[in-house]
C-alpha cells in the first residue's frame, strides 16, 4: 500500500485526534480501548511511541446523597433503641462497686451488673443494705434539732386522749408552762453557767436600778419569792432559817430575796435548782387539788395583795423575765410565753396601772390634769387607750382620775400603741419608758403617766 494509500486508511477511522475525542467521552485514556482489553496492563502503547507506560488510577464520581434523590428518609423510631450490651464483670469488681452503686455514682451498664449480682450473692447483698443504711445517715434531709413545738403537741395529744383526773385550773397554766421552760434551760448548765454574772433590773419610782447576781442566786430569788403563795396555800416556807429571833418572816419579795442570800452559807449554787423545781411542783398540785374555787385566796405581797389566780399570773410572769435575763448571760436563745399566756400577763398589767396611777399621785410624780383626779366609785373618767399588737395583744381602756373608776371610750384622752413583748419588758424595768411607745396620740402628760406607771409596777 502507498503512503497516500495509508493515510487515507487511517483517516477512515479519525486519525489520532478522533481516538483522543473518542477516549475523552469514554472516561478513558489515550491507547486505551473499552471492551476488547487490548489496550490494558503494563504493556499499553501510546500511540506516536514505543515505549510501555504504567497504569494510572481511575477516579471514581461522587455518589449521590439518600436526600438528594427525593425519597423519604428513615424513620428514627422504627430503628429501636441500641440493645445494651450487658457488662460480664467478676466478683472482686462487682464487690468494689459496691460503695459507687449505694451512692448512685455507677453508669447504667454498671448498676444493672451489680444488681443483677446482688440476686444471687448474699454476701454482696448484705454489704450493699448496710451501705444504703449508712448513706442514708450522712445524707439526713432535715435538721437534727426538735420542733420547739413538739413538747406541747405531744401533751395536748396525750390530754386529749385521757383527760387528767384532777385537772389544772387555767389561770394557773401559764406558771406550770414557765417553770417547765426555765427548767429545761437550766438542765444542761455547767459550773461555768451557774456562776454566770446576772444584772436584776427594775424601777423604784421613776429611777431605773439593778443589782448584780449569778444564775444560780437568780433561782435563789425566784425560790424565795414563789414561796409567798407557798405561804398562802400552807406548804412549807423555803425561808424557815431567815426567820428572825422575834419569829417573824420577811414579807416582801425583795426582803425575801436578801435575806435568803443573807443566811445561805455558800454562794447559791445548783444544789438550788432541786428545792426549786420542787417546790412549783408543789404549787402546781396544790392548786389543782383546791380547785378554781381557790383562786381568790389572797397573797400577801408585804405593803399589797393579791388574789391567789392573779399571783401565780404574776410568778408566771416574773419565771419568763428572769429566764430571758438567764439566757441573755450564758448567750442562749429564749422565746417569750405562748400568746394566750402572755396575753393573759398584759391583762393583768393593765388591771394594776389604775392602783399605780393613783400611787403615783400620792407621792407628787404626777402632774395634777384638767379635771378632778378623783371620780365617783364606778363612774366613767378621763382614759387613755392601750393598744397592744401582735398575736396576744387587745385593747384597755385605762382610767387616769381614780382606780374605781370606769374606762370610758367617750372620756378618752390618749392613745398609746405598743408591742406585747414590749410592753412586758416595760412592765419588768427592762426597758426606759422614753423608748417604749410605738406611737403616741393625745394628751401628753397622761401618756408619760401611764408609760412611766407601767414601769414601776417592776420590783427585783
């Protein structure tokens, strides 16, 4: 064949630059050829050479993503949840998981291990109950101090239950309450605590006064005083060695009291704290014994007296104030009495003002008013109006011109609010008239009047 011959053959087919357009549409390479394998393996020929060359990777397309297809993807709940693989774990290591399972520290795979463990080991299961038990202890929800109000609940529920067989009159109640409350402050106490220094305070006329004791010579007090109602109801006096040469026994609170203190031969110390609690014991049976009817048997009080009902109110009172001043010494909390007891302290306050108004014009402390101090027996007068807030508190209408007279809302002339626990540290001399009032509305001067009254009816 010649050479024209040859090239016309060969450009039959589409000479070299077809092959190349061809093998470009086929995704090959140039020599290679699609079907037939001739044009594969080390030994491929490229046209225009002799040599062999090697093969060159084919680079696959990019597959199509699932959401590029437009069909709907899976959905997720008909997958299930991944079964757990359960943990095959030997005895020693379940045994040392036993301290992170009682405190909930295992992971899933862990804890359902261990329990599992715990059916059919009673060693284990023993140990992990005991461990439970003590995480139980150092995980307490709730405060490890009783109710303050448990006492009281627990004997309401009790009476409720089985009505005592000899009841206890209400007014004699709040004593009974006090006493139980000072003594159960006082049956932890120390050395250190009876010896505590104490500072009595009162108001003897218009003068704020205090005298220096201990703990113990406070209980030394309080014994000496209650022991005028023991007096009155025939039990046995706690002052029998202070009784004079002539026979004669001191009358009046604070004269008890000193001679008391004059005549022990030690310091008081808590060898008081027995005679004490003894004797409101016997106080409080007593009372119970002789029935409500014995409630206006009087007590003498020295220069005054007073109605058995009204006197153990007063001892209820004087119990709560001088626990408050025990307290304040050794640096321990005290609450005031329940508001139905200390209500009924404040009535009795305010029944005594009209007597010490009326001392108070008798010495010259009071200014003379408007009107004519003295008022027919019965009578309305001038009053003030006393207005105590907080859950024991009322309102009295207290006469200024004479004690037998009436308070009337007509005649009033002033209006003096206070606080209930206030009011009482006013009535102990625990706190200056001055600072007492909350507010203040009317008549000046019968207003420091009463305020100053209320004072005063404080004795050590």
């Amino acid at each position: 064949m010649s050479g024209a011959d040859r090239f016309e053959a060969h450009d039959e087919h589409g000479g070299p630059e077809e092959e190349h357009r061809r093998d470009a549409e086929h995704g090959g390479h140039p020599g290679r050829r699609d079907g037939d394998g001739s044009g594969d393996g080390p030994g491929q020929l490229t046209p225009g050479s002799g040599a062999p060359v090697p093969d060159r990777p084919r680079i696959p397309t990019p597959r199509a993503s699932v959401e590029d297809d437009g069909r709907p993807l899976p959905d997720l709940a008909d997958l299930g949840d991944p079964a757990p693989v359960p943990l095959d774990l030997p005895h020693d290591v379940l045994k040392s998981l036993l301290g992170a399972w009682a405190l909930a520290a295992c992971s899933a795979a862990e804890t359902a291990a261990v329990e599992d463990h715990l059916g059919s080991c009673g060693s284990c299961a023993d140990e992990a109950r005991r461990l439970r038990e003590a995480i139980g202890l150092l995980h307490q929800p709730e405060s490890l101090d009783l109710d303050p109000g448990l006492r009281t609940r627990v004997l309401e529920n009790c009476l409720d239950r089985r009505p005592p067989r000899i009841p206890l009159p209400l007014w004699a109640a709040p004593y009974d309450a006090e006493t139980a409350r000072l003594d159960a402050l006082l049956q932890d106490f120390g050395d250190a605590e009876w010896h505590a220094p104490v500072r009595l305070r009162w108001f003897e006329g218009d003068t704020a006064t205090s005298r220096r004791t201990t703990v113990a010579g406070v209980i030394a007090h309080l014994l000496s005083v209650d022991g005028m109602i023991a007096l009155a109801l025939g039990l046995e006096d706690p002052l029998t060695e202070a009784t004079g040469t002539d026979g004669t026994c001191p009358t009046g609170p604070a004269e008890r009291t000193e001679a008391h203190w004059r005549t022990s031969h030690f310091p008081p110390t808590r060898s008081v704290r027995g005679p004490w609690r003894e004797q409101s014991h016997s106080l409080v049976r007593t009372v119970a014994f002789t029935g409500s009817h014995a409630g206006g048997l009087p007590v003498s009080y020295g220069d005054f007296s007073l109605p058995l009902h009204d006197a153990m109110l007063d001892r209820a009172f004087a119990c709560w104030v001088h626990a408050e001043d025990i307290a304040e010494a050794v640096d321990y909390p005290y609450d005031p009495p329940a508001p139905r007891h200390l209500n009924k302290m404040i009535d009795l306050t305010a029944r005594m003002l009209p007597a010490a108004l009326a001392e108070r014009r008798r010495t010259g402390r009071s200014a003379p008013g408007t009107t004519p101090h003295l008022v027919a027996a019965g009578a309305p007068g001038r009053s003030l109006r006393l207005e105590i807030e907080g859950a024991a508190g009322g309102e009295w209408l207290i006469p200024l011109d004479s004690p037998a007279a009436v308070g009337s809302a007509e005649f009033e002339v002033a209006h003096v609010a206070l606080d209930g626990v206030e009011f009482c540290r006013l009535a102990a001399g625990h706190i200056p008239p001055e600072e007492a009032a909350a507010g203040q509305d009317g008549d000046r001067q019968a207003i420091r009047d009463v305020l100053y009254a209320t004072a005063g009816l404080s004795r050590m």
